[in-house]
C-alpha cells in the first residue's frame, strides 16, 4: 500500500469512489496545475482512497476525502490524512477546515480523534440530499 500524489491515471478511480460513497464528484484535472491546490491517492493494485485539498494562505482546507468502503477501519484514511498534515506543516500551514455531513458519525469520530474541534453547524450546506455541515478546525499550532 503505497501513499503517492495522485496522476491524471487515478482520477477515474477516484470519481468511482466519490460516486460509491454518495458524494458528487468533483473536477480534479486542475489539480495538477494549480500550485495552491494537493490531490493524494492510496493504492495498492487499485486506488483505495484520496484526499484532496487547497491552500488558503496560512489554512488548508479538505475539500474531498473517502476510501473505497471495504478498506473502512484499515488505516488507509489514516494515511491519507497524515499526508494532508504532513504538507500543511511543510507549507507552515497554521490549520485544517473541513466540513462533514452531520449524520456522518464514523467521519466525526475520526475528525475528532485527530485532534479537530467542531466550529459551528452550518445549517442545509449540503443540498442532496440537504442536511447541515459541522465546520470543525485542526489546529496545527499546539
């Protein structure tokens, strides 16, 4: 299991597993050019999960992050994850946002069991279907 920015060879594995885990796919083909913006993948023979993520001047904020739901509890978002902080501090990131569906406990169980304090609740921030986002924040400063 290897751990790797993602290529233009993944995305199609990627969108697969946006779409199995009912998230809306995202465009990742800017990824690539865009030096404010980091896409990692975790593969084996195939690509188990990805995180990707943007650069806002002294915050990172992880707009997509999901593994293949039969590597769930394996560590393979682990290691996605400390990707994503192993280059925010690289870059002096000071921290992470994130936003979670309310109803997605496993993810805020995670969240939080790394380190991220939930902000606020973001009333019907996701439309399908709609239900309120917690907006939680990883300190990196600590």
């Amino acid at each position: 299991m290897l751990v790797r920015r993602a290529c233009s060879e993944d995305i199609e594995e990627i969108i697969e597993i946006e779409k199995s885990r009912g998230l809306g796919w995202g465009s990742y083909e800017d990824v690539f050019s865009n030096c404010f913006a980091s896409l990692w993948v975790c593969k084996s023979e195939h690509v188990l999960g990805f995180i990707s993520f943007r650069f806002l001047a002294d915050e990172v904020e992880i707009l997509s992050f999901a593994v293949r739901k039969e590597v769930e509890g394996t560590g393979v978002g682990k290691k996605l994850f400390y990707s994503c902080v192993s280059e925010a501090v690289m870059k002096n990131a000071k921290s992470i946002w994130l936003e979670v569906r309310k109803s997605n406990q496993r993810a805020i169980d995670f969240y939080l069991s790394q380190g991220f304090k939930l902000v606020k609740v973001r009333k019907e921030f996701y439309s399908f279907p709609p239900e309120d986002a917690l907006l939680m924040k990883l300190d990196l400063t600590i």
